[in-house]
C-alpha cells in the first residue's frame, strides 16, 4: 500500500535517503513553517546527536532506521521541546522546505536524489532565502542606526490638567499657614496644566548589570502649583517635577549603578540614587497609575521617605526571602561638615534596613530608617514630607527620627471584580537636639506619630487592559508631644481613579483626592479645613 507524502517524508530522512517521492503540490502557506521553526529553535540549545533521545520513536517505525542514518550523516534533524519528533504529524511543503534547508549547509555531495528534491521544492526555498536575506538587511540597518550596542532608552510623558477647592472656617491665626476657605480658593484654586517628561536610560555592560540614568523636566512648581507641593506637601502628585526655580530645565534624576555578587547578592551605589531603588521588596500591588505621592509609600512615609542622594545599598535574596541594608546622604557632595558630606551631622542622611518575603500573589516587608530631620543649621532635609503641617513643621527642628513600617499586599490569581489589596503602617520616634529643648514651645514638639494606609486595585474591570483604584489613610499625624499634652492633630486623605488603557502606550486616568484636615492641630479648635482636589492625566509611555 502507498504511504502518504506527509507520513513517510515527514523528518525529510527517508526523502534524503531516497526513500519517498510522492510529494503532492499544496498551496504556499509560510505560516506553515513557523511550528516547525519554533521547535528547531528550541532544540538547537540541546543538539540531537541520537534517535533515542526522541521519545516516541521506536525500531519497530517503518522509518526508524533512514530517521538514524540522517542524525549519524547529517546532524540536522529537530524535534519538539517536550522531545517529541511527531512522525506521524502532517506538514506543510514549507515545512518540508524548511528540513531541506537546514540540511543543506551539512550536504557536501550533491547526489541525484538530493538534486530532484531540491528541484521539487525549488519555489519554496526561493521564498525562505528571500525572507531570510531581508531579515539579515533589516538587522543590519538596525546595527547602523541604533543608539548604542549597550544602552536602551525609555521615555514617560505624563499631562496634567487639574484644580483644586478649599472649603472649611478656619481663619489664619498669627503666622500659621491655614487660611479661610475664600483666600486659598483665590490664590491656589486656578486650573492649570502641566507637564513631566523621564528619559530613562539603562545601560548593561555584562548583561546582569545595570547603569541607570534618568534625565527629567517638568514645569510643577514647588512654589507656585498646588500639585507640586506648594500650598501642602500631601496634594504632591507622584509625577510632579521640576528642576530648580524655573521651569523646562532638564536635570539629571537618577544615576546609580547595580551588579550582581554570586547569585544571591546585588550591590548598587551612585550619585544620585534613592533609598526606594536600592530595596529589595516594595511591598505593595497598588497602583497601576499613581496619583498623590503619599499613597505610593506603603502606608509608612517616614521608613519609605524616597531620599535622594549618593548612597550605597546591598540586597540578598533567596527562596522569596530578601533581607537589604543601604545608606543615602542628601547633602553628599558638599564638604563642609555642618552642611554636608558622607556620615557628618549635616548630610541630610537615611540608614535603611529591611527584611521581607515574597511570593507570587503576596509579599510582607519589615523596615527600619533612621532620618536626620535636618542639618546643624536647622535646614529641613524634606524627608519627613508626608504628614499634617502641624507634624511638618515640628520635624522640621533638628533632631533624629527612628522610623519603623510594616506593610504587604495580596492580589487574586485573575483579574477582575476582586480587587488586590495593599495595606501599611508606620511609627516614627523623634528626639530633638538639646538646643531645640531650650528655645521651642515644648507642645509644638511631636515625639511620636503614627500612619496608615488601605488601598485596593481592580485590574482589567469593566474593559480589559483598564485599572481603578482607590487609597484612604492618614499620613503622618502627632500621637505624642514632649510637653506630654493630648495632641488633636490627624487627618484623612482618600483618593480614587480609573485609568482607560486607549492603545499599549497611551492611558488616560482621571482621579480625584480629598484631604479632611491637613493642617492637623494647626487649624483652630472647632473650625475645618478641607481640600478637594481633581485632575485628568494622559501618560504616554515609549
């Protein structure tokens, strides 16, 4: 009886052996090689230098022997990854082209059957060395052209149009900052629109390090735009930059370097690096598109404080367990001791350490920072950022901050109506210099304080590739004072947003935040003082 084409040619062993002729024309279908390819690539990491190592081939396969004597003449034949050959599958003359094709560069004499066959699937060869010399055209014009051989570049854009309402009757009292609801409607309640654009640069020079330089420029002005901080540090968007006093100037955001010790340990310093980027595990699933910058610190905004500076970290980690150590300086490159410097008073320093453990859906992480609230001549560090004014303005003396978080997260194994959940606590005790003792109101002092966060994620709700989520906590606020008073400082902060995925590059989210009492003990005793905050963002990513 004769065997079809697809069953006795199809390893192109017997047709090279001479074995089978009977090739039936088929359409030209290069979709049909593409199964073939993808099991030739994969086997070509494991060479097949004998018949055995294909599982279901047997001696008693009419085929068995001229399958043999391809592997032992040739050395050309592929299987599958599961280390399947499949002699029985059908194939495509592309597939089959593709056989002849891989063997043909181990052939070194040319005999009579090789000739009809290669005169048999003459169209289809033709078809593959013209798809391959445009592939090899392509490559090489892309080695002309590209930036470097090292280096990949990435770039973020994010828009942001928003306004702010203040509502409440607390009136200013002396030289504190709260103002009636009608003065900061007038001064800080303008929409405006503004921009943040990163260049990330990521440089590998062994293929397991990494160089990271991060060019940034924005127009959110600290000192001019509500979303940059200016009227309050806790309405601070998580991408609001801007370098120095004047907008549209390009500055240099990060630039630190990362190697690996073994197989267990990363190192990682530079000039300018964060305490964020040097930690093993960021313990949170939220969010997908951040907002305010203090919902993104794990619900512990004085042990997460993202200090920038020079520093130096090392990560070990093994088994999901991860345990770092890293210090940042701020004040790093300024030599005078009372200002700046490596280790001095003044460098505006954190020591961090963390321990934690992660697992596919969940992670839990400890941390531990010390933080100088400022250098000897009582600059604020800006590193106790998130909390009331009335917590602000007291870490703003110096004196050192021992700052403890614990915080985690779960997240379902698909997405859809059940949200991940991401949740965090802080502590921070504060002791003050002998000088700040002496000549400041003690009730004014916070010595301890305290904060939290809940967030939940939805991924993929109501359309695939589309994100919400929303955030209640309270920021940092005063739970003792060194008079030994009652503090009634506290205050709520909630946001919520949804972010529309319009193509794989662009979203657009808006989102709104309410802050209940954000001056905390500093608004006056049975007054209020709120803001309500709105924006839209669209972030192009590339």
């Amino acid at each position: 009886m004769k065997k079809n084409w697809f069953a006795s040619c199809n390893a192109l062993s017997v047709a090279l052996l001479g074995s089978c002729w009977s090739v039936q024309a088929t359409e030209l279908n290069i979709n049909g090689v593409s199964d073939y390819a993808a099991s030739a690539s994969a086997n070509s990491r494991e060479q097949v230098t004998s018949i055995t190592q294909f599982s279901d081939v047997v001696p008693t396969d009419w085929a068995y022997q001229a399958l043999s004597n391809l592997i032992e003449r040739y050395g050309c034949v592929a299987g599958y990854p599961n280390g399947t050959y499949r002699g029985n599958r059908a194939m495509t003359r592309f597939e089959a082209a593709a056989l002849l094709n891989a063997c043909l560069d181990r052939v070194t004499e040319v005999t009579d059957e090789l000739k009809r066959l290669m005169k048999e699937f003459e169209k289809e060869l033709a078809i593959l060395k013209g798809r391959v010399d445009g592939l090899e055209a392509r490559v090489g014009e892309l080695e002309a052209t590209q930036f470097t051989t090292t280096t990949k570049l990435e770039g973020l854009t994010t828009f942001v149009v928003g306004a702010n309402v203040f509502g409440g009757d607390a009136n200013a009292t002396g030289d504190q900052p709260v103002a009636n609801q009608k003065r900061a409607n007038r001064e800080f309640g303008a929409t405006s629109f503004n921009y943040d654009t990163q260049l990330t640069l990521n440089t590998s020079f062994t293929g397991k390090d990494n160089l990271i330089t991060i060019l940034r420029v924005g127009n959110f002005d600290g000192g001019k735009n509500v979303f940059g901080g200016s009227f309050l540090p806790l309405s601070t968007l998580e991408t609001a930059f801007q370098e120095g006093d004047e907008p549209n100037i390009i500055g240099l955001d990060r630039l630190y370097y990362s190697f690996p010790v073994g197989d267990n340990i990363v190192l990682t310093f530079g000039g300018l690096v964060g305490q964020e980027d040097m930690l093993g595990i960021w313990p949170s699933a939220y969010p997908s598109d951040a907002i305010l910058d203090v919902t993104t610190l794990n619900g512990a905004p004085g042990a997460y404080n993202k200090n920038l500076g020079a520093g130096a970290g090392v990560t070990w980690s093994a088994n999901g367990f991860s345990a770092t150590a890293n210090y940042v300086a701020a004040s790093a490159n300024i030599s005078t001791p009372s200002k700046g410097g490596v280790g001095t008073a003044g460098a505006g320093s954190t020591g961090t350490l963390q321990i934690g453990y992660q697992q596919e859906q969940w992670g839990l992480a400890a941390i531990y920072t010390s933080v100088q609230n400022t250098n000897q001549n009582g600059e604020p560090n800006g590193l106790m950022a998130f909390g009331t004014q009335f917590v602000l303005d007291s870490y703003d003396n110096p004196g050192t901050t021992s700052a403890f978080g614990l915080s985690g997260y779960w997240q379902p194994e698909t997405s859809g109506w059940i949200p991940s959940i991401s949740a965090g606590w802080g502590y921070n005790a504060t002791s003050y210099d002998s000088t700040v003792l002496r000549s400041v109101d003690q009730s004014t002092l916070v010595t301890a304080s305290q904060s939290w966060t809940v967030a939940l994620e939805w991924n993929d709700v109501v359309l695939k590739g589309n994100n919400a989520g929303m955030a209640v906590g309270q920021p940092m606020f005063a739970t003792e004072l060194e008079s030994g008073d009652t503090p009634r400082d506290g205050n709520y902060i909630w946001e919520w947003w949804y972010q529309f995925q319009v193509t794989d590059n662009i979203s657009v989210t808006p989102a709104l935040f309410y802050l209940s009492r954000p001056f905390g003990q500093e608004t006056p005793s049975d007054t209020t003082f709120n803001q309500l905050g709105g924006l839209v963002k669209t972030t192009f990513s590339f």
